[in-house]
C-alpha cells in the first residue's frame, strides 16, 4: 500500500512542495488510518492535509 496524492503543508513554498515526495510506500503492518498518516509526516518531516491510500 501507498499514500499518494499527499497534499503537503508547505505554508505555500512551491519550491518546496516540488521537493516533496509525491508517493510514500507505506509498511504492510499498518493499517490506522492515524498511524498512517503519522508516518507519512514522520518520512519527511512535514505535517500535510491528507492523502489517498492505493494499492
């Protein structure tokens, strides 16, 4: 599974927005939807405002 379509709080830096992954795999073993998008802030250090969850 992977997060996609992240939408990353960059308090507008597009600069930085382009710098950001755009997909994070994520581990099998998760499966919180709490737990998975602590992670996903974890991987980069950036809080975001969701995501889409894929196979």
């Amino acid at each position: 599974m992977r997060a996609t379509n992240i939408k990353w709080d960059t308090d507008g830096d597009l600069e930085l927005l382009q710098e950001l992954p755009t997909e994070i795999e994520i581990p099998v073993r998760m499966t919180d939807a709490e737990e998975i998008s602590d992670y996903v802030s974890e991987q980069t250090g950036f809080c975001h405002y969701g995501f889409e969850l894929a196979d």
